[in-house]
C-alpha cells in the first residue's frame, strides 16, 4: 500500500514481529489519525489556513473519515489484506461536533470505523482533527501471545505537567519463560533459541528499570531498546558464538 505510515520504525518493527509469530494469532487492531490542526502550527505541517482547510472542510462535508490511509494502512500490511485476509464489514458512527463560527469551523467532530476481516479480526479506526489531544496514530496490535501499542507515547503527552516518568523498556532475545508459552511448553524447543549465543535475563532488565528509577527528577527516558550484542535488527539476526 503506498502510505508512508506503513514504513516507520514502529510499523516495520511491528511488522517483523509478527511474521515471527510473536503475537500468535492477531485478534484486533486499532489505527487512528489524531491530530489537532485547528490553528496553524508554525513548526508542523500546517502552515496557513489554506494547507488545513482541505482537511477542516472535508471533515464537516460528510460524516465518514476523509483520511484513513494513516490509520489503516499498517493495518493493512500486517494483515496482509487481499491476499491472507480482507475487510467484509464496516459501521462507522461520526459525532456530531459543535460549530464555531460558519459550518467549516467543527470542533469535535470525530469519526470511528469498526471493520471486521474475514479472518475474524476486529479493527478500529479514529480521525479527529479539531479537539486538542496529542498526535497519536494508535497502532496497536492484539494476539492471543502478545500487545504492542504507542500507549506509553500518547500517556507521556498526556501527563505534562504532573511531573510523573513515562518510559517504555522494549527488551531483544531474553530468556525467560515466555519462550516455553511461546512453543506450547515445548522446553527443548525454548531452549535451543537461546543455543550457542548470549542473551539477556530478567535479573538484566530489573538492572536497567533501576537504573531508569536512579535518575534525576528532571530526566525522563521515553524509549529504552535493549539488545545483547549477539543481535541486531538484520531480521533480528542472531549471532552464534
């Protein structure tokens, strides 16, 4: 699909993991563009009234969602609609907002779009463009061995000002007995991931949260991506030692 969401960091880290098998069978997915574009923004994307209007009057035109391809597009990918998996229904529910100033100008109009695939998984898309929340896309996935969203993103907008950390500790190839779930208590088979190379332990993972926790009161860590040295992102290659 030619959507430049579907090629971030996230997406494609997503993406990967679950042609892993990491989240077992996926069960639901969300995608939303939130992005408050109400007044121009001088270091955004939106410089002049003219650059937003296309949004602000497509919006109070109709009661869809004008923009979906940043919400459903890594969906898509990972789905691998039109060929594993397709949409075969939609209910999409617009509120009704409240006008400030001529019928463009719609503060809180925001749609949602529930879809189903023919696999069974539930998708849920958001765009609201007028309400003042924090640029969020949602991107979360949910299967039957695993989550991953940008829950930790939007919290950490969410709570300027409160003085409370938000850090999201995202750990490679380390053993514990997650790997035995994995492979349906199959402990030879956990155990010979982690053959012949160095991987990290919980008893690791506890040392870095501690070291986040030792931090100055002014310093928030929003992301920690840990590794062994043995791994990198080359399909998450595993080197043997």
């Amino acid at each position: 699909m030619t959507e430049n969401c579907c090629y971030d960091l996230f997406a494609l880290e997503t993406l990967e993991i679950a042609r892993q098998g990491h989240f077992g069978h996926i069960t639901h997915c969300e995608g939303a563009y939130i992005h408050h574009i109400k007044s121009p923004q001088p270091t955004g994307c939106y410089h002049s009234d003219t650059q937003r209007n296309w949004m602000v009057h497509s919006c109070a035109a109709h009661g869809g969602n004008p923009y979906p391809t940043h919400a459903i597009g890594p969906i898509a990918q990972l789905l691998d609609f039109h060929h594993a998996d397709r949409m075969v229904s939609l209910v999409s529910v617009t509120a009704k907002g409240a006008f400030e100033g001529d019928e463009t100008d719609v503060m809180g109009r925001i749609n949602t779009a529930l879809i189903q695939t023919r696999n069974g998984v539930s998708i849920m898309l958001q765009l609201d463009v007028t309400t003042p929340r924090p640029y969020n896309r949602l991107q979360t996935v949910c299967g039957t061995k695993a989550f991953v969203g940008q829950f930790s993103l939007a919290l950490r907008n969410d709570l300027r000002g409160s003085n409370i950390k938000v850090t999201n500790i995202a750990p490679g190839l380390c053993k514990t007995e997650f790997s035995e779930v994995r492979f349906k208590g199959d402990k030879a088979k956990a155990d010979s991931v982690y053959e012949n190379t160095k991987f990290l332990s919980a008893d690791d993972i506890a040392k870095v949260i501690c070291a986040v926790l030792s931090l100055p009161e002014h310093i928030n860590i929003n992301e920690l991506e840990l590794m062994p040295v043995t791994q990198t992102w080359a399909g998450f290659h595993i080197e043997q030692i």
